[in-house]
C-alpha cells in the first residue's frame, strides 16, 4: 500500500574556492620591508585582470569560511597586529600595513569595536536601560517533509475526508474503495475495510481517545471499529438508507456526528454494540428558506464537515451551501434539532474547520474557491474576531497545541501550506511539496508533526510544530471522555 521514502538534501561545496581565494589575498599582502612602488604596481595589475565575478565572491563567502576554519581563525580574530606585528621604529608602517590587511580580509577597524566610556553617574537619562525581556530566537521550522508515504488511489475529491491520526499513534487513510491503518512506530499497514466498485470511502474519524475508528462510504455505509484489540474487529455495521455519509466527527462524551449529501446532521451515542439517535437535524427545504432565508433552519445542500468543540458542547457544520451552524448539543435530546447560531459572512462552502485547542469558543473556518478567507469566530456570540484574505480555496486547517498558529493548506502551487501566527494572522512560513492541492490534514498526538494528502497520491509528513524538551502544551479545556468498553460481537 504505501511504502516509505526519505528525502535528503545536498548541499554545494563553496569552502574549498574561498578558502583558496582567502590565502591568494594573504599571500599578496606586503610586509612591512616590502618596496611600495613595487607592491602598489604589482597589486594595480592583479586588480586590473580580476574579474568583478570573482570579486563579489570573495566579498560574499570570505568571512564565513574564515569562521569555519578552526586553527586560523583563532588568529584573524584577535588583534590585527598579533600574528604579523611590523618594526616599532618604522615611521607609519604599521598603520599602512594594518589598513592593508583589513582591507584584505575584510576585518573592520579596531576602533568600530572600541567601547564607550563609562557614564557619568549624574546623566543615566543618556544610557536608559531596556526593561523589555530579550526577544526569543524564532524556532526553525524545516522546509521539506519529514518523510513520505506512497497512497495509490487517494482520490482528488473536495467534499471527502479521509485521513485522521489518532491518540494511539495510528494512520487511518482512504485509498479508493479501501481503507487502511499505518502504525508509526512499527510502520505495519493493514487494511480493515472494502466497499464495492463504484463506491468508495467518503469519511474516516478517530474517537478522541483513538479507541474507536468510524470509517463511512458515499453510498452511506458506516463502520465502527475496536481498536482496544489488536486485530480490529467491527464493533457496529449502520447504514444511512438513501443517502450519503460526507462527514464524521467525534465528541469527548462518545458521541458521534453524521454529515450528509441531503443537509441533514445525526448525531449517536454509540453504546457497546448499539447505535442510538440522540439528535436529528434535518435539511432545510425550500419552502423553510422561501419563508425565512435568514433564519436559524440549518442546512439545505450537503454537509461537507463536521467538528465538535473540545468541551463537547457545540457542534460546528460547514455546508456546500456557504452557511456555518453552531448546534448545542450540551443536554440535547432526541428530536428534531435547530441550530443556536448561523454565520453567514463565507462566500463559498466551507470545509476547512477547526476548533482552537486552548480557547473552547474560538472557531476557525476557511471558504472555498469563491471565498478564499479565514475567518476566527467566538461561538458564544458568532461574532468574526478576524479575517484574512488567502488569495486561493482553503481545503484544510490544522491549530497548533504548543504554539499559538493555525496551519492551512491551499489549492495554489506557491502557497500549498501556510503557517499564521494567532491573533495577528500574519504569515510565519510557507511549505510546498505536493504537486496538487492538499486535501487533507491531521495532527500527529504529540501536537509537532502534521501529515497532509492530496491527489498525487502521497503523504507527507511536515514536522512544523516542533518542541523542547519538557515544553509544556498549551492549556486545554477539561472535558470528560467518556468512551465504553468495546465488546467484541463481530466473528
């Protein structure tokens, strides 16, 4: 199924050249019993024949490669005159052979590094003292993926998602009519389901707690599996009659969200061997919208993703339809459901959605091809925090949990992932791998290693979020997880 690669980077060889052109330069330079006439002829002649590409080498690399060089530069870093000292009684010879040798080796006058005296004690208004901590050095964040996987079928498609990663450490990927998991640690594939020819996979999802895996197809087929065993077996079998399974979300609380191509939004308790209805929402007719277009009646084209908040509380819904509907589920019963608030400011469907780990309220969402923004709402209020304008379809965000970014992918070639920095959204970086649009995104359980798929059928794994030892992540909303032991009823 997939197979790993590992990309490396070669790098060019300049030291040998410079180093070369450092000793050239040291070679001409004249000692102090030198014959002036004579070296000022023989300098005017090597400069008239060297070019100004070798010139501009030697200006750029020279100061770098002395640094790296470990016997001499313990001299060309101390005072000029400590390895090369001329006559004491030899009239200006010293100033005119230090001059030269800066000039030579690009070292700047002993008198730039000279210290100020110290101030007066009566004129401290003149030397103020910064009360500002010391800026941290902004972390490196590496420019190609970690590693790479091979996924044969990964299907180009907008409006499916079917890559997750779960807290115990495993890939759960969607190739065609297939579904596989990969183990990071011990890099075993395995595939745990087949739907057949022509339906395919439309949605995959770990459980919080990475001990149920639900995985849906276009034709509306659902499975949930037990991953408490170690040969996964089926844990439940539903299938949605007549319509298709587009999105899957879960809650901390065991609750388990549908999407589908009608509108309409289900959500399920999932109990031992049981699926039970805790929530319906139904789509939106147009009768309902020819009545009240502005209303709180929920969706009325399919349902392209679905993200429960981390406390549990509200469910969040991006629509074809460019609608965002927040539903309380917090004590919801059975029945038929509105949502508490509608956010209308998208221009196109909304895919990409993502809650912010550390600010339960905080909801970031990415428009589609016709929109191309993000926008950061408070679910509280649904009110637009901010927004930027990406210049290209947002396909997927991804927030960090030790730093706070918000990562997004993009349909442009130039600015397939962008990192921005929370509040400012002002961009950190960009990384380009894929050669299409990165449809899919999820986060590695330890927050520092995000994986992304696209079309060209590939996996890459982006290590953007890297920590320090014993770095703290951000703090998060306490929220109870509820999950059930998993009987085993499918043989």
């Amino acid at each position: 199924m997939m197979s790993s690669k590992k990309r490396t980077a070669a790098t060019a060889g300049i030291g040998s050249s410079s180093t070369s052109t450092v000793d050239n330069n040291l070679a001409r330079t004249p000692g102090p019993n030198a014959n002036p006439r004579a070296s000022h002829a023989k300098r005017q002649k090597t400069e008239e024949s060297s070019t100004p590409q070798s010139a501009s080498r030697y200006d750029r690399f020279v100061t770098s490669n002395i640094e790296e060089t470990s016997q001499d530069s313990i001299h060309l870093h101390c005072p000029i005159t400590c390895p090369l000292k001329p006559k004491a009684n030899t009239p200006n010879t010293q100033s005119t052979y230090q001059k030269r040798l800066e000039e030579a080796l690009g070292v700047r006058s002993r008198k730039e590094h000279a210290f100020n005296p110290i101030p007066p004690s009566n004129d401290v208004s003149r030397y103020e003292i910064s009360t500002k901590p010391p800026s941290s050095k902004r972390r490196k964040i590496p420019q190609e993926p970690d590693r790479i996987l091979d996924a044969p079928g990964l299907k180009n498609d907008y409006y499916i998602n079917v890559l997750d990663w779960s807290a115990l450490d495993v890939i759960a990927v969607g190739l065609g009519s297939k579904a596989y998991t990969w183990e990071v640690e011990t890099s075993k594939v395995t595939e745990i389901m087949s739907v057949p020819w022509p339906d395919h996979m439309s949605a995959i999802s770990f459980s919080p707690t990475g001990k149920n895996l639900a995985l849906a197809s276009e034709h509306g087929l659902l499975h949930i599996l037990d991953f408490t065993t170690k040969t996964h077996t089926f844990r439940l079998s539903h299938r949605e009659p007549n319509n298709s399974i587009t999105a899957l979300g879960w809650s901390p609380q065991n609750l388990l969200a549908l999407g589908t191509r009608d509108g309409s939004i289900k959500i399920y308790r999932i109990k031992g061997s049981s699926i039970l209805p805790i929530m319906t929402c139904k789509r939106a007719s147009s009768s309902e919208w020819r009545k009240d277009p502005l209303g709180l009646i929920g969706h009325s084209q399919r349902v392209v993703a679905v993200e429960f908040s981390p406390d549990g509380r509200t469910l969040a819904t991006g629509g074809n339809d460019n609608l965002v509907c927040l539903w309380d589920v917090n004590g919801g019963g059975c029945g038929e459901g509105r949502p508490k608030k509608v956010l209308r400011e998208h221009g196109s469907a909304v895919r990409a959605m993502a809650w912010c780990p550390w600010e339960s309220n905080v909801l970031a969402t990415g428009g589609g091809l016709g929109d191309r923004t993000i926008r950061i709402f408070n679910s509280n209020s649904g009110k637009c925090l901010t927004s930027v304008e990406t210049g290209s379809q947002v396909c997927a965000l991804v927030w960090s949990k030790a730093y706070k970014e918000l990562l997004s992918s993009h349909s442009l070639a130039s600015d397939q992932l962008v990192l921005w920095n929370y509040p400012s959204m002002t961009k950190t970086t960009t990384l380009v791998g894929h050669t299409v649009r990165p449809l899919f995104m999820a986060l590695s359980p330890d927050g520092q290693t995000v994986v992304t798929g696209a079309g060209d059928e590939n996996l890459r794994f982006w290590k953007c979020f890297e920590t320090k030892p014993g770095q703290k992540m951000l703090k998060c909303p306490s929220a109870v997880l509820l999950e059930e032991p998993v009987p085993n009823v499918f043989r």
